[in-house]
C-alpha cells in the first residue's frame, strides 16, 4: 500500500546548498512552506520560533555583512574565505532563518520550546521538499556568531536553530547509508 507521505519521508534527501539554484519557491508556495512550518508541536501556544527570510538583493547585503563580522572575529580569514562568506547566502534563491525563541514559562520547559523549533525546521524542509524544491537545514558558523546575533538584532532568549537553504536541486542527491533499526530501536522491559 503506497501512501505519498510515508513516501516522502522515506526518500526525503537533503541538497547540498552548493548543489541548489533557480527557481526557488513563489509567494504562493513560499507561503504554503511557512504555513506548515507554523504548525508543529507548540505546548502552551507560546510559538517559540520565528523566521527571517533572506531573499533576492537581500542576500547579497547579508553576505556582505557576513564577511565583515567574519574580518571582526577570525584573526586572519584570508580573501577566499571572505569571498566565500560574502557569497554564501547566494547559494539559493531563498535562505530562511529559524530563530528558536524560548519564552519563559513554567508549563513549558526550555528544551520542549528548542525542540519546537527544531520541528519547525523539519516541516520547512518536508514541505519544500514535497513542493519539488531541494533542501538544506545547516547552521554553519554564523549561526552562533556573535557578531551575526548582533546584527540580526537577536534578543537575549533567542538563537539560531539553523539556516533553511531553498532552491531547485542541479543534480538529485545520492542516497545514504541509514541507521539499521536493530540499532536503534529497543522495547523496554522490567
């Protein structure tokens, strides 16, 4: 019995950002992607995750700032490097930041709030995927930079849970070897 869900989890495959181009998502889709993204587990509705979208001219200004807090933390990053950073969120059409949120509240521990926005996360790349784009969650240095937190103007509650590249897959991804579920699957017993 074929069921497309089951489907795409079983053959979702991350994209290698370097390996994605145009087109990337329209509003209309883009807009399906953040819709399901939105709806993850989230005990107490406290929507502990937002997200920032680096799209079209945007992406060359942030790889230009990139670079400069990449000069202001690495001793000596070289021109390649710094070359490579101010090009980095031109690897796709559309680069989403998923910022994890923890809001302080008794009835929701901090790790249910990261792991929310870990969710979150997953359904941007599931519903991406499931919309014919390829994929990739990473979060790279910038992600706990904190030249890159004071630019993305982060509160003190708030951090990267990754960068979600989007775009049209140039090659299809190779398949990997995965975990034999006798390895990590046990029943518990007294």
């Amino acid at each position: 019995m074929s069921n497309p869900t089951i489907d795409l989890l079983l053959t979702r495959r991350s994209v290698s950002a370097n390996s994605l181009g145009e087109p990337g998502p329209n509003g209309a889709e883009l807009e399906l992607i953040l819709r399901a993204a939105s709806r993850v587990p989230d005990h107490k509705k406290l929507v502990p995750w937002r997200f920032l979208l680096f799209q079209g001219e945007a992406r060359v200004s942030f790889g230009k700032v990139l670079a400069e807090v990449c000069r202001a933390e690495e001793s000596d990053p070289g021109q390649f490097r710094l070359e490579n950073e101010a090009n980095r969120f031109m690897r796709a059409p559309i680069v989403i930041a998923v910022i994890s949120r923890v809001v302080k509240n008794p009835a929701a521990p901090e790790w249910e709030q990261i792991l929310s926005a870990g969710a979150a996360c997953q359904n941007l790349l599931i519903a991406a995927t499931a919309l014919g784009f390829g994929v990739q969650w990473i979060t790279e240095w910038c992600a706990y930079s904190k030249g890159v937190r004071q630019v993305l103007s982060l509160a003190d509650n708030e951090r990267i849970a990754g960068f979600v590249y989007i775009g049209t897959a140039k090659e299809k991804p190779e398949e990997r070897e995965r975990p034999a579920l006798a390895d990590i699957v046990a029943t518990w017993s007294q």
